[in-house]
C-alpha cells in the first residue's frame, strides 16, 4: 500500500512532536509544512526536527502549498477555537485535503459554532473529503472512551468522568492556558473574559449526549483556581504559594433523556493523575486509567492514527465517534 502524504500546519510544540513520530511512520510520508511565524519560513524542515526531508521547505501560508496529490492528509495544530482556524480549514479543505486537527472546539462545533460547522460540512462534502478533530481532552478521555464503555450497557442514564492531570509535567503552554503562576485576581479576570482555562468540556458533553441520543443538554459550568500551598518549579514557570496552580473545572449536562457530569482537575504538583468514567445504566460501568493518559503524546498518537484513518472516512465534518475509529495498527 502507499504511503499517505501528509502535511503539517502548525509547528508549535505539538506540531513539532507530531511531525517526530511521523517520521518512523512508513505508511505516512512527509511533502509539507506550514507555520505563520515569519521566522520559520523558508527554512528546511530537517533544520527544526532531526531526520525529515530536507527537500521540504517551511511555507507562511497554506495558499503555497502546491502539487499535492489526491488523499493528501493535513495535520493541523494551531489554535484551540475554531472561528481562528476556520480560515486555515477552508484553504485546505478548497485544495482537496483531508484535515485533522488538534482544535478543541472542531470535535463537536454544532452548539458554538452552528453556522460555520455546517459551513465546513458542505464544502468538505463538495470536495469529498473529511475533516475531524481529535486529541485527548476532548477526543478521547471524556467522550470517546466513555461512549464505548456504553457498549455492553442495555440502558444508560448518565456518565460520570473524572480527569486529573499533573500539569507540572505538560508543554509550557498548557501551564500557561491553566495560569499557573498567576495572581488569583488575575485567573478570576481572565476567565471571566474567556482568554484562560482549558477548552472542550462542552465540546465533550455535547458530542456525549448527540451520540447516546440524550437530546439537547442545558450545560452548567463552574471554573476556580487551584492555590499552591508550597513553591512549584518547572522548566517553563514558577508558583509561589498562594498563586495559581492550575484549574479545577466541573460540568454539568442535563438532557431529557440523560446526565453527563465531567470534572477536570489540571494543576501543577496534582497528586495521583488518572481518568475516571462511571456508568449508570443497566449494567453500571465503571473504569479507572491509573496515571492517566499522558496527554501530550496521547495527542501526537491520536492525530497520527487519524491520518491513517482519513481516506476510509466518510467527507464532510466528522467526529471521534463517527468511525472509522483510528486505531494503533502495528507498524510495517
């Protein structure tokens, strides 16, 4: 079989990692990249990540990329809401691309963003290709893999899952997104604002509650500070006591036929990291991942084995649940 040309717009952190694991992927093969910093353009990708092709050059936009065939995946991580990657969706949706992407919002944009999802949907139907968002959380911990726990349930009433992740061992942007290091004023501010905390829990209530056919839910959210009680260091900031550690994050989705509730806690120095999905239904489910899935590679992994997945995908805008699932298929 032949490899998947695969291109990649976004080269922060994530994207970087992205591209590394690609490299040992035979079924994927590398013909592009894209990143707006003015820095990197032009630049060879084997300059920013050891052993890719020297022969592909970082472009600024995606309107210069050219000659790429038919199936030709692209993996997109710039921006956690959609109305700022729409523009990078339509331009590479227009040029018959295939798109995953690791933007929270896009794997269940219908109540946010109604108009621009059905918009996206159309013209990837009229350009007969998908487009899917992926990741961790959401994309699998509090969606994907409660769902399919509901496999061997007759009845379900609601769902329950728990998060706990150790930010302290995250990408330095994701310490930032949760303020960590910042006054408590400051968190309150900026949360009130929108500009801080993590994205997807209504994203992941709601793709829950489409797919078990709950109905509509009325969500409630609720997000405080986690305060240090003791000084935390890590390679990307510092946390004296009574700053900001991070986030705990509570939702609540109430839908006529089912309840979905999601915790997230995610701070610097959290103490036993694990998922946790509880099922009430007939029979009850329950599961408990110890340690957690690490969420920075769990990412790469998921967005890999999507691209894999893509050319079997139905076109238009797909989610997590629409199959086919992307699986780890073994190496060749």
């Amino acid at each position: 079989m032949a490899a998947i040309p695969v291109v990649f717009v976004g080269l922060g952190p994530i994207g970087r990692s992205t591209l590394a694991c690609a490299l040992a992927r035979r079924g994927l093969r590398i013909v592009g990249a894209c990143d707006a910093n003015p820095a990197l353009a032009g630049k060879r990708l084997s300059e920013l990540v050891a052993g890719a092709p020297k022969n592909v050059r970082v472009v600024a936009e995606v309107a210069a990329f050219r000659g790429l065939a038919r199936g030709t995946v692209a993996l997109v991580c710039t921006s956690s809401q959609l109305k700022s990657a729409a523009a990078t969706f339509r331009a590479l949706l227009m040029k018959g691309l295939h798109v995953v992407s690791s933007c929270e919002e896009l794997v269940f944009p219908f109540r946010r963003s109604p108009r621009l999802a059905r918009e996206l949907d159309l013209l990837a139907r009229r350009k007969k290709v998908a487009l899917l968002g992926t990741g961790v959380n959401p994309g699998f911990v509090l969606d994907l893999l409660p769902a399919a726990l509901t496999g061997p349930c007759l009845t379900v009433t609601a769902i329950r899952a728990h998060r706990v992740v150790d930010a302290a061992l995250r990408r330095g942007p994701l310490q930032r997104k949760v303020g960590a290091g910042k006054s408590v004023a400051q968190f309150s501010a900026e949360a009130a604002a929108g500009t801080l905390g993590h994205v997807g829990l209504p994203e992941s209530a709601e793709l829950l509650c489409a797919a078990l056919g709950f109905g509509r839910p009325s969500i409630s959210e609720e997000l405080k500070p986690v305060v240090a009680t003791r000084p935390i260091e890590t390679p990307f900031v510092r946390v004296e006591p009574g700053q900001v550690a991070g986030i705990d994050h509570r939702l609540v989705a109430v839908a006529k036929k089912g309840r979905v509730e999601l915790h997230l806690e995610m701070y610097l120095g959290a103490e036993s990291p694990r998922d946790e999905v509880e099922i009430d239904g007939e029979p009850n489910m329950r599961a408990r991942l110890e340690g957690g899935t690490p969420g920075d590679l769990a990412t790469v992994a998921a967005l890999l084995n999507a691209a894999a997945a893509m050319g079997a995908a139905a076109p238009g805008l797909r989610t997590v649940l629409d199959g086919p699932f992307p699986l780890c298929r073994a190496l060749s």
